[in-house]
C-alpha cells in the first residue's frame, strides 16, 4: 500500500508536534514508534486500498487525540502546574536558568580577573556555589508561581482544559520545517575542546598583557614579548566572556542530547555578542603590536614593522568575513525559528 505526499506530510507533522512535547535521547525513538503505529493502523483499518489518502490519515489520528495526549503517556504528568501552563513554565524556567548561569559566569570571570592569585580555589567554590542556590531558588520561586495562577485562575477550568487539550486539532499541527539540523556529539566536543583551549589561551595573553615567552640563551632564560595592542587585550575580557557562553551552550546540547529552542536562541545571543566583540576588534585596530624592544632582540635581522602591517591586514580581513557571515547566519536562524520554532 502506498501513500500520498499529502498524507505524509500531515503523519509527519503530527509526529513533529509529539516530538516538540517530549525531551530526552528517547523522542526519536518514540516518534519512530508512533510513525510505524500509525502506518499500520491505517493499513488494518483500511485493507482494501491501494494508496493512504489524507482522509484515512485524519480518521486515525483524530482517534489517537492530540499530540499532547499522545507524548503525556511517556512521561510523567505535570498536573501541579496544568496542561495549559506547563510548556510555558518549561521555556520560562530554562531562559531564566540560562540567564542565571550566564550572569553568574561573567561575573565570575570579571572577579578572576581583578582577584589575587591565591584566591582562584575560593572563588571557584563560591561561583559554584552561588549557580547551586540560585537555579534552585530560581526554578523553586517560578513553580510556586506558575502553582498559585493555575490554582487560582485555571482551577474551575481545569478538566475541560484537559478535555481540549486531547482533542485533535488538524489546524494546531505545526508546519514542517524546510531543514532538520542534526546533533553531531562528535563535533560539539571538539568545539567544547578548542573553546577550553581557546579560553586557556586568552586568559594567558590577559595575564600577561599581550605578551608571548620566548627563551634567548641559557643566560638570561625564558622573557615574554609583547604581541598584542593593548586596545586588543582590554578586549579579552569580553572575548573569553563569549567563548564561555559557547561552551556553556554545547555542554548543554551534550546534555539534552538534541537541539531545542533554548539552545538555538541561546546560539543566536551568542551570535550576535560575537558580532559585537569582532566589531569592536576592527575598531580597536592594530591588533599585532611588534613593536618592542624585546621582539627586536628575537630577530634584529627581520622587519617586524611590516610583518605586524600584513598580520593586521590579514586579521581585520578574515574578522570582517567573520562577522559578515555571522550576521548572515544569525538573520537565518531568527527567521528560521519565528517560522518554525524548534521544540523546547
């Protein structure tokens, strides 16, 4: 028995809307579960015909129910909060999670920087610390909320909200989006890996105001060189500020295992703070400064003079593309979730 393209797609969207109320590693599963399900319910209800129309394809899900009905059996049932407010409560309490972790983390790095040496372990230990007890006043004080106006709002409407909610909808079912963008747990550690290095790197270069060791002779040992502007290093800050909200928004994605609208949004913030900061990298040029005395006792013999003028050159150049095609791909990503927005 075949099926028709429009039939398909409408199978497909039903299972696209059970996926977005689900979360975890197992909704692929699930979903693929349900798909096959709902071929063979048609095929047993309709033995005798040769193509699945749109008709047949309505009939069957129309007696499954609602896609919230259908992904409530595989989980647990949030009824403290209430069908109507539950996906609402979710997305508010991973915003403001991800706004609590992020606020949390700059101000940690702004203290690593202007706190004396001895003190990283303590700071380390209050920084976490201070996520533990605000995530959990966080989510304990939006519960109590999101709690109180379902008692009080939504209490007398509470089961024919139920009842609506497991009626199918033809028209509720969300469009299918144009592309479906893989998780490659392979690559998201590999970034969380370079942004680690990355991070290690600029907080050297921080530490010792632009400059790189170079070791001379046996005699006078191991120097350090200036490399960077300083209009490049008072930058640093901000850079290692961005390249943490990155690591931080991959080992979530390794967490949850999948993409989801917190992460995308979170990628496109992300997006635009790193056009932000390449902007001001452009504006704040030179960014190679080789120009000191040190790096002339390197190489007398090599004109660093014009070697700093191509290196600049060539930085401002690729940053430029670089912040070209990352406004090119936050517009995409904007657009893309207002049309179809990713599950949470």
């Amino acid at each position: 028995m075949k099926i028709s393209p429009t039939a398909k797609e409408l199978i497909d969207r039903y299972l696209l809307a059970v996926k977005r109320q689900l979360a975890g590693k197992q909704r692929d599963d699930i979903t693929a579960e349900l798909e096959t399900y709902i071929l063979d319910t048609i095929e047993e209800k309709y033995p005798n015909d040769e193509e699945f129309s749109d008709d047949m394809v309505i009939s069957v899900l129309t007696g499954m129910g609602a896609p919230f009905k259908v992904a409530s059996q595989y989980r647990s049932h949030q009824y403290l909060i209430g069908p109507r407010l539950y996906p609402i409560f979710v997305i508010v309490i991973k915003i403001i999670v991800a706004v609590i972790i992020g606020a949390l983390s700059i101000s940690a790095l702004i203290a690593f920087f202007t706190q004396e040496n001895g003190q990283f372990l303590t700071s380390l230990l209050e920084y976490l610390g201070s996520i533990w007890s605000g995530v959990l006043a966080a989510i304990g004080a939006v519960t109590v909320v999101f709690a109180l106006i379902n008692r009080a709002v939504l209490k007398e409407k509470h089961m024919e909200e139920i009842e609506n909610f497991e009626k199918f909808v033809l028209a509720d079912l969300p469009e299918l989006p144009q592309t479906e963008k893989k998780f490659n747990t392979i690559g998201t550690i590999v970034e969380i890996a370079l942004g680690i290095v990355g991070i290690s790197f600029l907080i050297f270069s921080f530490r010792t105001a632009g400059g790189f060791p170079y070791f001379c002779n046996t005699d006078s040992g191991i120097k350090i060189a200036k490399i960077f502007s300083s209009g490049f290093v008072s930058l640093i800050p901000f850079m290692i500020a961005q390249t943490g909200l990155e690591i931080g928004r991959n080992g979530l994605l390794l967490a949850q295992g999948y993409h989801s609208a917190v992460t995308n949004w979170w990628n496109i913030c992300n997006n635009i703070i790193n056009v932000a900061v390449m902007a001001f990298i452009i504006r704040a040029r030179p960014i190679l400064d080789l120009s000191s005395t040190e790096i002339a006792q390197v190489a007398p013999q090599v004109d660093f003079t014009n070697i700093a003028r191509l290196g600049n050159f060539g930085l401002i150049i690729a940053l430029a593309i670089g912040l070209a095609a990352t406004c090119v791909e936050t517009i995409i990503g904007i657009t893309r979730e207002i049309r179809n927005p990713t599950s949470i």
